[in-house]
C-alpha cells in the first residue's frame, strides 16, 4: 500500500454521500453584531480586491456569509474585533480559493490584505500572541502549498502524510489564536506553551478539520477535483466506499471531541495549578476555553447554512447545532460565578444542557485494518496487532508520521522527556529544606513510591529513591552504586554521588580534599555541579571555612547569567545548585525562581525529567531519520531553517536551544542532517560546524565530547568522522587520524567501550557508517592514504563488528543492550542499522522482522531506554525508539 496514491478522474466515486450526525455537545450561538460585521466586512473585501471582476462576485461573497461565520464562531466578541476576525477568515478563503489559480504577484490583493491585517492586529496583542500567530500564519500557508502540490500531481495524500501534513499547518492553532484576539484576552505564554493547552489546540483543530473534510466531501470530489480531503484519504487507504469512510471519519470526529473534554476537565486545569496563575489568568484561561467550545458549535452551525457546504449538510444536524441567541455556556458564570456549570472541568455538565434531540453518542471506534488518520491514542504493551499484514514500507510510512509529529510549527522537535528518580529526589529535598509547595511534595512522595517499586530501576536510582523515602539506614554507601561503570568520569561520579546521599541522609558525608577539587576547565555543567559538590560537603562536614567566597560567588553568578529559567537546560545541574545556594543564602531569589522553573517542567506523573528539551541534538537525529526515509522537503527545510538558527558564535551547537555548552555530539549531528538534506542552502553554516568540530580534534587523533584535551570518546570520533567527510580532501589531515583512532578502539570481540548508551550495538553502528565514509583512494593499497595495512584493518574492524552482531542476536531475532540480554526495539534498531553499513547480512531480516512485531498499532514502538546522561544513568524520551527505529529503516531500505 503507497502512502501517495493516484487519483484519477475516472477512480473518484460517483454520487454524493450521506452524511453521518455529529454528535456536537455545545449549543450554537450568534452575535447581535453580525449585520453590522457583514456590512463591515464586504466594504473591506471590495477595498482589498477581493470582491470584483475574476474574483468573487459580490453574490459569492453574501452567500459564503462569513460574517455569520464568525458572529457564530465568536459570539461574545466586541463589534471591532469581530470585525477584524472576520477579515481575517475572508483572507483565508480568498487565498483557498484563488492562491489555486496561479501564484499571488508581490502587492496582490492576498498580500495588501495580508500587511493590512498585521497592521490592524499587532497592536492589540501581546508580543507573545503575536509571535504565535505570526508562526501559525506562515505554517497556515506552507500547508495550502503542500495542497496545490498535491492537487496538481492528483496525488491522494497517505493517511499518515495527510496528519502530518494537517499537524504542520496549524491552522486549528490559528483560528484557537484568533478567539484570544476575539476576546481580547492573550494567554499568558505560561499556559499558551504548555503541553495541555497545545493537546487541546490539537483535538479542537482536528474536530474542525475533519468535520470539514465530510461536509465538503462531495463538493471537492464532484466539482472540483480536490484530493486533500480526509474521507478521500481513507477511502483510498483503507480501501472502502465513500459512505463507510466518511462514518469512519467521523467516529475519529467524536473521539477527538472527547478528548477534548478530558483535556478541559482534567488535564488543563492541573496546568493551570502547576503554573500557579492568578485569578485573571485563571479567568483568561476559562474564557479561552469557552471560546474554543463556541467556535466549534458555530462552526457546524455555519457549515449548515453556508452557501459554501449548504447543499451537502444533512438537516439531521441542525437541532443540534442551530444558532440561539442567549449566554454563552462558558461565560454563564458557573466554576466562577453562577448559577450555571461551566469552564475547565464542567464538560459532563454541559452534556446535561444538550438540545432535546441531541446527536447519539459515537460507536465503539473499530476502523477497518488500522487508525486511518493516525489520531488514535496507541494500545502500549505486548507485540501489535491489526498492523503485521502490511509491507514493510507501509510500516514505516506510519512510523515516519510518528516521528514527523514530534516537530512544531518551528521546526523546533518537542518530545517530552520521562520523569526520573535522580532529579525528582533533588526538587523533594529542595522543597522540603525551603518548607515550601506540600501538595507538590506529596505528588513527589507519590511518584517515588511508585519507581523505587519497579524491578527495572537501577540500584543507583533504587537507593536514591529509598533515601528520600527514608526506607534506608543512614549508613549507605556509595561504593557499587555505578555498577560496572568504568569511564574516565568514574571518580567525579563517585564523588558527587557519595556528597548527595549525604545530603539525603542516607550516609556521612564524605571525607573530600575540598581545596584540591578544581571545578573549572569541565563542561558548562560539570563545572556548576563540582562546585556544587564542594559547597553541599563543606557546609555539610560543618567545615564551611574550607570554600572560599570565590566558590560561592562562582555559584550566584553562574545561575544569575543563565540564559533560561533552567539553567542550561540542566535540571539536575540547576538542582544541586539551588541546594548549595541553600546551604549559605538560603532566603536568596534564585532559589525561589528555580524551585518554579523546574516545577514548570514537571510531568503529569508528578515527577522531574532529566532536561525540560533537547530540541537541537535529538532533533536533528529524528530529522535525519526522516529524510532518510523521504519525508515532505517542506518539513525538513523547516527544520533546518530552525537548526541553524540554534548554531552559537562559537560555531557549534548545544544540544537544545538557549544553551552556551557546545559539543561535537549536537554539531556533527545538525551539520551531518543539513548536510544529507541541502548542502548549498546551509553551506555556510555547515562550513563553520565542520570548523568547530576540526578544531576539537586531539593528539590522539579522537575527538572529545565537549573540550578539546579531554579524553578522546569513540562515538564522539565517529560523529566527527561523519560530519567532516563529506569534504574528505579539505578535512583529510583531521579524518586519517581518527580513522586510526577508531580501528584502535575497537576491542578483540568486536564491541567499543559504552559511553553515552547502554547498548553495545549504537558505538557499533557510529563507527561502522564512519568507516564506510573512508573513499575508495584512502582504502587501496600500499599507495592509499592509509597504507596497505591500515587498509586492511578497516576490513577486519567490519568482520569483527558482524561477528559480534551476529553471534549476540537472540533466537527471537532481536538484540539486548549486550550480549544475552533480553531483546529490546533500540539496541535491535542500532544493530540493524549497523547491519546496513555492513552490507545488510542475512541476519537483517530476523532482526526486521522482530521490529514489525513489536511495532504499536499507531505505527510507534516502546523500548527500554538506552541513552545516558550523567553517565551512566540512563533517561527517557518517549520518541527515542521510534527515531532510532525510523534510522534503521531508512539505512535499510
């Protein structure tokens, strides 16, 4: 099955549909205002070209009756506003209708229009608003371009390109954006950021869209030869008539509007308490999500009466959906006021108030063979089901939609990273010495409760979950607690973790040599957490002569000059801080400024994650991924628009925005990706993160993670080997050394030394793809660059790495993250992707097929973590395994 599929006129269907009831819980409304708006409106599209000889007649105009539109959209919206509102949606359907018919010429009437309403808006709103809708408008129109590509090659979108391409476009987020101007009432970016509020942008953008999608169904099929529609979609995907595929539709419809109310009831409304928003955000917050309810029972109304939908809307909908004069159900006081329920958390209510014949509840969702449009929350758990008939192509055409989804209208990826028990017990302790949030600490208490519990956790996280808890003794040692862990950090590790757990109480503190202990020449972060370390075991020993008042100032300054709330987008490194700011001011600000960014960075699950983001490195990983495997040039050229614009003055990257740390992880992956996708468009910052990264080269011939001098790491060499050898002849006297560096690195059974993954298997793919760079002349002979003997070990290094991989594969065809270790879906996607650059061995295909058996039904997988940071704790984000199965894939086929 193609994801793009031909559409010819002779394969459309032939007769309308009939379209289904839709079960909307919220009463239409209409302004008192629209007469004067409709007035108001037409005289502004006559000014604007809009209306006129090859544009819409004037009766055209009247008959789409977009004044209506909004007034039912928007119904408590002042006159002005409304107004504005409704030239802005007369912008949108302009340039539908007619951006088709050739290209707009600079100062057209969509682009006069366009200054004109930016004119009118801007200074009505916050710069936050602004920015927001700015980014939603751009993304608005880069989605209508996709379409006219689409229609012009009569190109059926996939059903995963069709969400994708929905997702980027934003223009749910837009219309949810114009209610705040409606209002005049701006979210604060607090709320207008966080993950709730954006998953209700999202099921209110989808209710629209795919209501949308039905009621235009037959005149976009019928008349105007539209591909981009969603029953379209599933028609062709799922391979079932008009009529089943506009049901299925709207079965994913009514879902969508459930979550919504989940969203409204439950999850909003703890975001709301998380960021502590006062009575007025409170209230913005309510009157925003009122809107969102008015907008959607208006916009069905509309599309009943519209002269645009008018002949396929069903008059079964109309009880349901008729416009009525009277309060809005979000503004007739309630959670606030009274008499009536309303706002966040009253959408049951409000089902109480539905019309007396109201639309039926939704069917049990069932869709023929998969989740057509990809908007189905996945069944987490034991192997798929429902997915395994379909090729492997297939397979990662929904995998790719997964990870596609993890990008904003930036270009910027959002994951959400999973909470951990090291950070967690640093804010509880923070809280606890500060007396400070008790219902967060209780959530805290609830979180750990619950992992120190699970067989899965390491001890280390064990026993730091324990101390917190007070399940342990106060003599725990810290000697054993890293395991196996044998690195160069190993000693600074054992000494932080040793002063921590002092810290909780779980052992003495530490008998440390404070004044040998040199915090600086380390990373960003390792240099704030061994000072850290030192202040905490000083004042700790009751020995706070033994650091001096260069070491506490070294602390207030480096928090005071972060560029973000969290500083360095470290939340561990920010925590231990704040604790050893505590021990010497303990009524500073900054303390009281960071216990509120990280508490903003909280999941659900009330825990603390590693870091808040990792928008550039994890980003750029993912976004290889994607192009390997063809994604939209429109997605990816978005990305590296926003990947560039993260490149610091030293020439790096850091491994998430705002971040002065650089590395040559973070830069040979951005510049690696820009690089695969248009080496002329981002030839000059590529040039400059190819610099960066020579520069850090050692005598060794290997590369560090973060300064040049610090030990040499395998994965970090091969990353630079990848980066630079695109330009082999300019970066050769750089890239022959660590050639030799990497062949000497590896060890007698095949394996690399573990460093920032879990896996033995992801050293092997970096360096395996890094070797095969090695050209052809360096390769041959006692002649090549690398003679004939080194030559030759590049052979060795290839049959010891297959070897090893071979040899550890388990009877299910899957890999563990070493030899006889359960299989897990990452260590098995690095081994596949290794298996590419080794020239794909026959035992690729045991390991393929393990993967598409463990693939979610939403075309995701779930897998133990394996990436770590400190090393070795490992940490989580929920798209990590669908990016490094999406890489394997794309190596592969």
């Amino acid at each position: 099955m193609a994801s793009v599929t031909q559409a010819t006129p002779q394969q459309r269907p032939q007769g309308p549909v009939d379209l289904p009831r839709f079960a909307m819980p919220y009463r239409a409304r209409e302004s008192p205002y629209t007469d004067e708006v409709r007035a108001r409106s037409l005289r502004w599209a006559r000014e604007q070209g809009f209306v006129g000889p090859g544009v819409w007649t004037e009766q055209q105009f009247a008959d789409m009756d977009f004044a209506r539109l909004c007034a039912s959209t928007h119904p408590d919206a002042e006159a002005s506003r409304l107004a504005l509102v409704t030239c802005w949606y007369s912008w949108l359907f302009f340039l539908d209708d007619f951006y088709a018919a050739a290209p707009a010429a600079p100062g057209g009437p969509a682009d006069r229009a366009l200054a004109d309403l930016w004119s009118q808006t801007y200074p009505l709103m916050t710069p936050d608003w602004s920015r927001r809708f700015a980014q939603s408008t751009v993304s608005a129109i880069d989605e209508h371009r996709y379409e006219l590509a689409n229609s012009a090659a009569q190109q059926v979108p996939g059903p995963l390109e069709y969400a994708a391409m929905r997702r980027i476009g934003c223009a749910g987020k837009w219309s949810a954006e114009l209610v705040e101007l409606a209002h005049g009432t701006p979210l604060a970016p607090a709320i207008a950021h966080a993950l709730p509020m954006r998953d209700l942008n999202d099921c209110f953008s989808d209710v629209l869209r795919l209501h949308n999608d039905i009621v235009s169904y037959n005149r976009e099929t019928q008349s105007e030869n539209e591909v981009n529609n969603g029953v379209l979609v599933v028609e062709h995907s799922a391979g079932c008539t008009p009529q089943e595929a506009a049901e299925l539709v709207n079965q994913v419809l009514t879902l969508r509007l459930e979550q919504f109310r989940h969203i409204a009831d439950v999850e909003l409304p703890a975001a709301v308490a998380l960021h502590g928003l006062g009575p007025a955000e409170r209230e913005t917050v309510e009157r925003h999500v009122g809107g969102l309810r008015d907008f959607m029972a208006g916009d069905f109304a509309w599309h009943n009466s519209t002269g645009r939908y008018a002949d396929g809307v069903p008059h079964a909908a109309e009880d349901a959906a008729a416009p009525t004069a009277g309060p809005s159900a979000a503004m007739s006081s309630g959670a606030f006021g009274a008499p009536g329920p309303t706002g966040m958390g009253t959408s049951a209510a409000l089902l109480g108030r539905r019309p007396a014949d109201p639309a039926p509840d939704a069917a049990p969702v069932s869709p023929p063979r998969f989740d057509a449009l990809g908007l189905l929350a996945p069944a987490i758990g034991g192997p798929a089901h429902g997915v395994c008939e379909f090729p492997v192509k297939e397979r990662m055409l929904r995998l790719r939609a997964q990870v596609a989804g993890c990008f904003d209208d930036r270009g910027a990826f959002e994951d959400v990273c999973a909470s951990r028990v090291l950070e967690s017990t640093m804010i509880l302790t923070l809280l606890r010495r500060t007396r400070r949030y008790p219902a967060v600490q209780s959530g805290l208490v609830g979180f750990l409760t619950v992992r120190q519990a699970d067989p899965g956790l390491s001890t280390l996280e064990r026993r730091v979950a324990e101390a917190s808890l007070d399940l342990t003794g106060p003599d725990t040692a810290s000697d054993g607690l890293l395991g196996g862990f044998d690195h160069f950090t190993s000693g600074r590790k054992q000494m932080m973790l040793g002063t921590y757990l002092a810290v909780l109480g779980a052992a003495p503190y530490p008998e440390l040599d404070i004044s040998s202990i040199d915090h600086r020449g380390h990373a960003s972060w390792v240099e704030l957490a061994l000072c850290s370390v030192k202040v905490l075991n000083a004042h700790g020993r009751g020995r706070p002569d033994l650091i001096t008042d260069e070491d506490r100032a070294y602390l207030l300054d480096r928090l005071r000059s972060a560029r973000r709330d969290i500083w360095e987008g470290n939340i561990g490194a920010h925590l231990l801080a704040l604790l050893a700011v505590h021990a010497f001011a303990p009524d500073s600000q900054l303390i009281g400024d960071g216990i509120d960014a990280v508490l903003a960075a909280r999941n659900p699950d009330a825990g603390v994650p590693f870091i808040p983001d990792y928008t550039a490195f994890l980003g750029s990983v993912a976004a290889l991924a994607l192009a390997k495997s063809g994604a939209e040039r429109l997605l990816l050229t978005r990305i590296g628009d926003y990947l560039c614009l993260q490149q610091n003055d030293d020439d790096g990257w850091p491994f998430t925005e705002r971040v002065q740390q650089t590395d040559v992880e973070g830069t040979g992956a951005v510049v690696e990706f820009l690089a695969a996708v248009d080496p002329e468009r981002y030839g000059e910052p590529i040039d400059r993160g190819r610099r960066y990264i020579a520069a850090m080269a050692n005598p060794d011939g290997g590369f560090p993670t973060y300064l040049r001098g610090h030990p040499t790491e395998v994965v970090m060499t091969a990353n630079a080997v990848l980066a630079l050898a695109p330009d082999w002849d300019r970066y050769a006297p750089v890239l022959l050394p660590a050639v030799r560096c990497l062949i000497r690195a590896q060890k007698p059974d095949g394996t690399f030394e573990r460093s920032w993954s879990l896996s033995e298997a992801h050293a092997i793919r970096r360096v395996m793809h890094a070797l095969r760079c090695v050209p052809e002349r360096a390769r041959g002979g006692s002649d090549g660059e690398l003679g004939g003997e080194l030559g030759g070990e590049l052979d060795r290094a290839a049959a010891l790495a297959e070897a090893y991989l071979s040899d550890s594969q388990n009877p299910d065809g899957g890999w563990g993250q070493q030899a006889g270790d359960e299989s897990d879906p990452i260590s098995t996607a690095h081994s596949l992707g290794a298996g590419a650059a080794l020239g794909t061995p026959p035992w690729c295909r045991r390991g393929t097929d393990y993967l598409l058996r463990h693939q979610r039904p939403d075309g995701g997988f779930s897998s133990k973590p394996d990436q770590v940071a400190p090393r070795p704790i490992p940490y989580d984000f929920p798209n990590l395994a669908n990016i490094f199965v999406l890489n394997a894939l794309g190596d592969l086929l």
